[in-house]
C-alpha cells in the first residue's frame, strides 16, 4: 500500500468513518477511495481531491500532498511548518 493510501486509511478509522462517509464529505466516489486505499489505481488523487479530502479529516493538506508527491517544489521547505502560511 503506498504512503498515502496507507495514510489516508489511517486517519480515516482514526475519525471513525466509513469510506462512503468519507466519499460523501471530500465529494468524491466512494470505490475510488476504495481503489486508492488499497492500492488499485496506478496514480494518486489530483491535488484538489487531496485538499478536499484533507479538509474532510481535518488534517493538513501539505501533509496529503508531500505524501502523495503533489507538492510543488517550491513548497517542499515549508511542510510541516504551517506558521510560514500565515
């Protein structure tokens, strides 16, 4: 299972909820995840899907998106140091 797959399947049970929960809150379809999860899609979500699926476990997107090689360049020396956004 990839970093984020892996990731993204833990802090989903963490939060206590279901793929179809989780499909419904990020806006996306619920086998996708599924896919996603268990490795069965040969690419990551596009960055949106990641946002939106960070923000729907209320986690920080930067860390979805390094986790999932999405992470511009230019950001890479700012993740995990959220005080630099504000």
């Amino acid at each position: 299972m990839s970093d984020f797959g892996k990731r993204l399947r833990e802090l989903r049970h963490e939060k206590g909820l279901t793929l179809r929960q989780l499909a419904e809150l990020a806006g996306v379809d619920f086998s996708y995840l599924s896919k996603v999860e268990n490795e069965r899609v040969p690419y990551t979500p596009g960055a949106d899907t990641i946002r939106s699926l960070a923000h729907a476990l209320g986690v920080d997107p930067l860390e979805f998106l390094q986790l999932a090689n999405k992470l511009p360049e230019e950001l890479e020396t700012f993740s995990g140091h959220a005080q630099a956004f504000l």
